[in-house]
C-alpha cells in the first residue's frame, strides 16, 4: 500500500469565485432615479426598466426600487438618517458651555468628560462625536514665545502712549 496523503506543500487551495446568491444592493443615485423617471415616461414597464438598467448599465435594480422612484416627488433621495445621536442638545448645549466655562474644563479629556457627565450615560466617544458635530477639534496649543525686558518695556510705552 501507498501512503496517499499529500505532502502539506503540494495540498491543492480552491477559492470560491462564484458571485453570492444574492448580490448587494446599494440605494439608488440621483441620476439612476432620473434615468428611471425618463424611462417610465416612455411608456416602459417596471419590468423592461430593470431588464434596461441590468443590460445597458451592468446594474442590478428591483422592480421595488423603481416603483419607489416613480412615485417619488422628486428624483433626489432624502439624506439617509444613520445612527441617531446619543446627547440631545440641550446636553450638548450644557457640555459646550461647561468645556468653555474654564481652562481646566477645556482640558479635560473625553473620558474625564464622561465621568462628571456619568449620570448622563454616555460613553467618551458619545462626547467626542457631540464635540466634533458642533466643531470642537482638538489639538496642542502653540506655544507663545517670552518677550525680553526691551520688548516688553517698547510695548508699555507704546501702550501708554496710546492710551486715551
């Protein structure tokens, strides 16, 4: 008798190529919704408009997708909504106006920010994205260079010489 395992170097690796079943499908563009409210004013089916798009634009849509299109009051999609939120803005509000009321505040990192804001029950990222959306980034300060005797004695007398 032969020993009839394969040496683990000369083991053969097949990859599946075949496309899933059901192949992904993405919200339809603006234009791809114009395209389907010309066509339907063609007097085309739903039907013939899928059966146009899979041929003429290799895009796979559902006869769903069209009626959608078609009944739509205007061919630009509404903003997809996402995620909502974790802090309302009253508490954004309330965060904001305590990271500004003093430099100590202002330096607090997000998870210290979360901790004072424990009763809140938000985590420091729910505080980091609240901050980013109303446009706080962080960063390290510049450092201000000192001012030599002379300069500072130049810009007092400049400064009493304009004083009103």
């Amino acid at each position: 008798m032969q020993n009839t395992t394969v040496p683990r170097t000369h083991r053969r690796v097949s990859f599946n190529t075949m496309a899933p079943s059901t192949p992904k499908r993405t919200q339809l563009s603006r234009d791809q919704r114009r395209d389907i409210r010309a066509l339907k004013s063609t007097n085309m089916t739903h039907a013939q408009i899928v059966q146009h798009f899979l041929f003429v634009y290799n895009v796979i849509i559902t006869a769903r997708q069209v009626s959608l299109a078609c009944t739509a009051d205007h061919s630009t999609p509404q903003k997809r909504s996402g995620r909502p939120p974790l802090l309302w803005p009253e508490r954004v509000q309330i965060l904001i106006d305590f990271v500004r009321s003093s430099r100590i505040a202002r330096q607090m990192t997000y998870l210290a920010l979360s901790l004072h804001f424990r009763a809140w029950n938000c985590t420091e990222y729910a505080i980091r994205g609240a901050l980013r959306r109303a446009g706080f980034k962080r960063y390290v300060a510049r450092s201000k260079c000192k001012l030599s005797a002379k300069n500072k004695a130049d810009r007092l007398a400049w400064a009493l010489e304009h004083c009103h």
